[in-house]
C-alpha cells in the first residue's frame, strides 16, 4: 500500500489523470473517472489545472444521443516542443517534435568534429534549429541527445570508435541554452522509439547494428539500463574465445564480427576499395560472390547473438536495426530459419519499422515524460 503526504497523493493523481489523457484522449472528465477510479470531483479540480497551465485543452463535445454532451479533452500537444539529436561517429542527425512526435522536421550533417570542436558544433546547430522552431506556451522543453556508447547519470562511461570521451554534454549543453537535457545510449532510444510509436508490447528487445551492437531492453514496460548503465552491451558478449581484440579490452566480441564497421571493413580489403552500406547493397543484388559470403557471415554471427537473447530474455518481439536489413528486411527471415535451438518457433524478428528515426523518437518519448512528469 502506497502512503504519503497529501501533496504526494495529489502529484500521483495529477500524473494518473494526464497520463489518462495522454493515452486515451480525446476523453471526457466522466470517462477519465471511470478508467482511473478518481471521483468526478478530484477529476473536474485537476482538469482545471491542467487547463489553466495550458497542457490540456478542451476540444468539443462526445457526440452522444441522449443527455447533455460531455466536453472532451486532450493533450495540448503543441504545448512545447522536444530536439532529439543522434550523434554518431558519420553524422549529426536533429529531429524537432512536439509532444506527441509529431509536426516533425529532420536535420543531418556530417560530422568530422573533433573533441576540441564537437560542442561548438553542436550548439551551432541546436541554436539553428531553436530559432526554427513554431511559437508556443512552454518553448523547448528538453533536448535528448544520443550517444553510441555507455551512458550512466547523464554521463558518458564507455564511447567506443568515438574522441568524445570526456566531455559533458549534458552540462555544457544545460549551461548554454537553459533547457533540461537527457544523454541516452542510442539503443536505449531505438528500442524506446520502436515501443513507443510502433510495436507497442511488454517485452520487446531491439538490436541495433551501426559500429558496434547494441541491445535496447524492455521488459513489462520499463527500460532495463542496468546498476551503471551497462546493460545491453550486447555487442561486448564474447563469441569466439581468443579472437579479435575489442576496444572494450576483450577478445572475441560479437560485434568485432557482425557490426556494420567490422563487415564492411573486411569486404572493403576483399575489394581493395573502401564499400558503405550503399554499395554493399549494389553488390548483393548483383549476386556479387564476396557481398553475398559477407551478409552469410552477418547471419551466421547475429544468430549466434539472437540464440543467446532468446534463452536469456524470451521476449514477445526482437526488432533490429541495421543496413542490412534495411536493404533486405527478408533477412530476418534467413536469419530466424538459420536459429538452432528450441525457442525458435517463438522468435518474432522483424526489422525495424522506423530505422534511425526510432533512436529519436526515442529521445522525444523520454524528454516528454520528464516535463509532464510520468
């Protein structure tokens, strides 16, 4: 049983009814009732404020067939509004949102910033996108920036392929703009992302494959990040025992074989030329013999992963993100045929429905629940 102070009470019957309307709006005061076991009373005194804070709005009435019509509600999803930014090793990528993830518009820049000059960089471009932004009640209410690495109280632990260590985004960013921000591992996000705006289960994990690996996890609908935020490194599980040398300090790490950086690279000294996830793509739809033995060995190793995953977490849906399957999403297929272990006929792959764009959306998903409080 849940005791507390009045204030504390009221807090939790506040977030109860925004979340009511959040997710099942445009709801009335009545319905809202019924679904959370408030009274009518507690129920009209919070809608008031909300309403006067300008997070909720009324939107018109129920249309009913007898008795007076109940107004209905919503949230005043354009009330503020979120910047997601994915930083990777190649790009700078900045979604804007409101609320809800929608009204939403897409930025990408290369990035070649060095550790000297990636926050001037990035504050250039935030300030950009800012300045872009429609006029509302609340402005910017949180910038959500993803990092490909180990996050742990808004910090940086462990950036693997990356020269940005030892910088405090969340600080520096903070200090310059006057607006909360959340650092957040980028599979963290893809699998929050995917949750949130597309498979919406209770247990869900999602692979994301770009330099390294990464495992998103959801279990009975909380984001698993782990004591330190280590939680997921699915790609530093070690599969070959004395095997290739990993910046994380082991030998034989999944991702030193089944990363897009580490497949690439070797078709690239197959080739003698430098091969992107494009002219991979080329190559294996014209039965190139070297692509085709190097999308073998991606099956070949993620199964190896995927197996491990199964007996360890038994989720409803894995998704994976990868340019792999982007390409060819009738890979999951393969890859679900080439599993060897009993729980295969309850692997539910699918490649990713929203692809980098989960990873901010992801970021949006966490920035709104921290203004509203949920």
């Amino acid at each position: 049983m849940i005791t507390g102070s009045k204030e504390l009470i009221r807090d939790m019957n506040t977030q109860l009814v925004l979340g009511t309307i959040m997710n099942e709006g445009p709801i009335s005061r009545a319905s809202i009732a019924a679904k959370s076991g408030l009274t009518k009373a507690t129920i009209s005194a919070i809608v008031q404020i909300l309403l006067d804070k300008h997070l909720v709005l009324e939107i018109g009435s129920d249309d009913t067939k007898k008795g007076r019509k109940p107004i209905l509600l919503e949230l005043n999803k354009n009330c503020g509004y979120i910047i997601s930014v994915d930083l990777s090793t190649d790009y700078i990528t900045v979604l804007t949102a409101n609320l809800m993830g929608e009204n939403c518009a897409l930025k990408r820049y290369e990035n070649d910033a060095t550790q000297n000059t990636i926050m001037d960089r990035l504050v250039e471009i935030i300030a950009g996108v800012i300045a872009q932004i429609p006029e509302c009640v609340y402005g910017v209410v949180g910038i959500a920036l993803s990092i490909h690495g180990v996050i742990h109280d808004n910090r940086i632990v462990f950036i693997p392929y990356s020269p940005y260590q030892d910088i405090d985004f969340a600080k520096n960013l903070e200090e310059y703009f006057h607006i909360p921000v959340i650092l957040e591992n980028e599979a963290n996000l893809f699998v929050l992302g995917e949750w949130a705006y597309s498979f919406k289960t209770k247990n869900m994990l999602g692979i994301s494959v770009h330099s390294g690996i990464g495992l998103g996890i959801i279990m009975n609908d909380h984001l698993i990040t782990g004591q330190d935020g280590y939680a997921g490194e699915f790609g530093h599980t070690i599969i070959e025992i004395d095997g290739r040398p990993c910046p994380c300090g082991n030998l034989g790490c999944l991702e030193q074989y089944a990363s897009e950086r580490s497949l690439l690279k070797e078709l690239s000294a197959v080739k003698g030329e430098k091969i992107c996830a494009e002219k991979f793509a080329d190559l294996y739809r014209q039965n190139d013999s070297d692509a085709i033995n190097t999308m073998n060995l991606f099956v070949k190793y993620i199964c190896i992963g995927i197996n491990n995953l199964l007996h360890t977490f038994n989720p409803d849906i894995i998704v994976i993100n990868s340019s792999f399957t982007m390409y060819f999403p009738e890979i999951c297929d393969d890859i679900t045929q080439h599993l060897q272990n009993a729980l295969k006929c309850y692997c539910h792959l699918v490649p990713s429905h929203l692809q980098d764009t989960a990873i901010l959306l992801g970021g949006v998903y966490l920035c709104r629940q921290r203004f509203l409080e949920l």
